[in-house]
C-alpha cells in the first residue's frame, strides 16, 4: 500500500476510479441510465483540469504500483452560512470496491488532512449522499452531521448530508 500525491500523469487513472467507484458505489441510489453514460475519457479531462489547480489537494492510494483510491479537496465551496464557518472541504474520496476495507480510506484521509492542516485548514466539511453505506465511514471519523440538503442527479432528487469536523486536529 503507498499513499502519494497525485500527478497530472494520474489524471486517466483517477478517473477509471472515479467512474468505477461510481457504478458500484451508486447503483440502485443513482439512475442506471445516469451511470451508464460516465466516460473515463471525459473524467480524464476533468481531472487534468483539477490537477492543475493551486491549493487542490490530490492524494492517490496505490496497491501493487497501480491506483485504486483518491481524496481531493481544497477550501470550502459553501460561501454563506453556518457552514462557510468551515474553512476546508473533502470533494471526493473514492476507492476501487476490491481496494475497500484495507485501510486505504484512512490512510488517504491522513495524508489529506495534513496537507490540509499545512496550508492553514483547521476545520472541514464533507457532502455525502444519505443512501451511501459508506457514510458511516465518516462517523467512524469522529464528524457530526451539520447539514442538509436535495440534489438532483440524472433527473432524480437526493438527500445529501453533509459531515463536519470542527478541529482537524483530532484527525492528525
């Protein structure tokens, strides 16, 4: 197991974990016909894009020299009330289903909230939607559900919590 930054080079990866992760992850909470049309080649771009960007953290899990996870994240995007109080936010963490249960997830948290915690970022936010199992995983973390809020993804409305950790202290 190897935790690293990412690299413009992990753009096509990142995005094969991405997309996988989705369909996995997703199915039965997001439409079908929604994860079906997702093109790694399209979430390449984006995370060409992404990668390029100043203060966006981009961490990579890798098993056997080949990428199975990422966490990125940066400043909060929430710009008023009580959760723009946060100064940090968690974009995405997603792993390949065989990579799941092996540490990597806290592993990829570590590494992010330390790099956070250097660039200044004391407190952070992560949205999740509520029908994800993994959800608990940020429970386990320590963080407290401290908002709410309905999205809608391939024409279908979903709740999305949204955790929060006030000090990332106690995450370091």
């Amino acid at each position: 197991m190897n935790i690293r930054k990412a690299t413009l080079e992990d753009a096509k990866a990142i995005a094969s974990v991405h997309v996988e992760s989705w369909k996995t992850t997703y199915k039965g909470i997001v439409p079908s016909a929604y994860l079906q049309e997702l093109k790694v080649a399209e979430k390449e771009e984006l995370w060409k894009r992404i990668l390029q960007q100043d203060h966006h953290h981009i961490f990579v899990a890798e098993e056997y020299g080949t990428v199975c996870g990422f966490i990125s994240g940066g400043n909060n995007r929430v710009k008023e009330g009580t959760l723009a109080e946060y100064e940090g936010e968690l974009y995405a963490i997603y792993l390949l289903k065989e990579a799941q249960r092996k540490g990597y997830g806290k592993k990829l948290v570590s590494a992010f909230i330390k790099d956070l915690w250097n660039d200044g970022i004391r407190s952070l936010i992560v949205w999740v939607l509520n029908d994800n199992p993994s959800k608990h995983f940020y429970e386990r973390l320590g963080a407290a559900v401290v908002g709410e809020e309905t999205i809608e993804i391939g024409g279908k409305a979903l709740k999305e919590i949204c955790y929060g950790w006030k000090e990332l202290e106690q995450l370091l």
